[in-house]
C-alpha cells in the first residue's frame, strides 16, 4: 500500500514536472524574508505580497528581526497594506519577530540549526505563536529553514478529493502525512511538489469548471470527481 502510494505521487510529481519545468519557488531573498512573506500571504494573493513585501524592504525592515520589531505598527500597516488585512498582519508579524527574538535572538540560521533533523520540535513552537497556523508552519520550515516538511493548502486539497486520494473534508495533518508517510524527507522535493501542485491548481484544476482534459495530471483522471 505504502509503495503503491509512493509510486502514484512521484508519477503524479513526474507529470507535473515533464509539462510545468521547474517553479523556483518560493521566491525570498532571506529566510527573514520567507518567514515574513509565509505570514503576508494568508487570504491574499502573492503579488499582493510582492508589493508588501518590497515595501517593507524599501522602509528597511527586512534587515534583521530587530528592525521590524522597532518600527511602529503604523508604519508596518503602511508598508504591508497591500496584502490585506493589514492590521490583523501588523499584529501576527509582531508576535511571530517576538517568538525570534526570544527563541535565538533573531538569528534565524542558528534556529534552524538547532532543529537538527527532526523540525517536529521547532514546528509545535511555531505553532504556539499566535496567528501561526499548519500552512504557516509548514511554509517557515521548508521555504525559510530548509525542513522536510510538506505544505499543504486549498489546491492540495481540491486536487487530491478530485482524484479520489482524499475525501474533501480531510484534515490538515492528514493530509499533510499522506505524502510525508511515504516519500523521502527531502525539501527540495517538497518545495517543487507543493510548488506543482499550486501551478496545475491555477492553471487547469480551477475551483469551477476545471480543464480536467488539458491537465498534466489528466492521465491520472480516473475516479476523478470534477
């Protein structure tokens, strides 16, 4: 069964992989950065977090954790307003500088480095920052820190309840282990899955009226429930 699994997922990733060529995902010049876009980027689209983003670097706030927390939550509402819910932002962004600041002093390599192997540790304490959900987590830890853990999101979910791998309903960490249990814990591989499974999602497997026929995965389509 667990083989049967890893098989279909990495013929799925290879399909993806052959049509799409690689994402360079997820854009971020620092980990710092990364960490900063995986909180931006809840309930918006990431060219809203693009321009927040070069603001916040244009204020010199992407420096160093210091800089941001120093700054006035006005001007961090400023800097962030295009990605929406500015306010509740401002406040997630806060806490979440706070948690590195106290966790490593705002040295973020040397927090991933205390990690070790194992992010499960690193990624309960992300999680216990407030506003920091399992999307979130999971995004700081593979995009920002390297960590073999698997970002699951809408169009994971949407994707695999069409092809009968899930129902709709799953739960996050279910999800997220459907792919963990049985594939190797390289975050390279991860960061260009998830990134795949975002591109198809957009581009062929919409929320209505899916293109089903010209998706990379459409040899895949059996049991598929568009």
């Amino acid at each position: 069964m667990r083989s049967d699994r890893q098989r279909l997922l990495l013929d799925m990733y290879a399909a993806m992989s052959a049509r799409l060529g690689p994402s360079g995902w997820w854009p971020g010049e620092t980990p710092l950065e990364v960490a900063i876009g995986a909180v931006l980027t809840q309930n918006t689209a990431w060219g809203n977090v693009e321009k927040a983003i070069a603001n916040l670097r244009d204020a010199g706030l992407l420096s160093d954790v210091g800089a941001l927390l120093a700054a006035s939550p006005q001007l961090v509402e400023a800097c962030i307003r295009p990605s929406g819910y500015f306010r509740m932002k401002t406040t997630r962004l806060r806490d979440l500088m706070l948690f590195f600041d106290e966790a490593c002093a705002g040295d973020l390599d040397a927090l991933s480095a205390s990690a070790g192997e194992d992010g499960d540790a690193l990624r309960e304490r992300l999680l216990s920052v407030k506003g920091i959900g399992p999307e979130t987590a999971d995004s700081i830890l593979l995009y920002a820190f390297g960590h073999p853990s698997f970002v699951v999101d809408a169009y994971t979910r949407r994707i695999l309840s069409r092809h009968g791998l899930l129902p709709e309903d799953v739960h996050y960490d279910e999800m997220r282990d459907f792919f963990m249990d049985v594939l190797d814990p390289d975050p390279v591989l991860y960061n260009e899955f998830h990134a795949l499974i975002v591109r198809v999602a957009k581009g062929w497997c919409h929320k209505s009226r899916p293109d089903c026929a010209a998706c990379p995965l459409g040899p895949f389509m059996e049991g598929c429930a568009c």
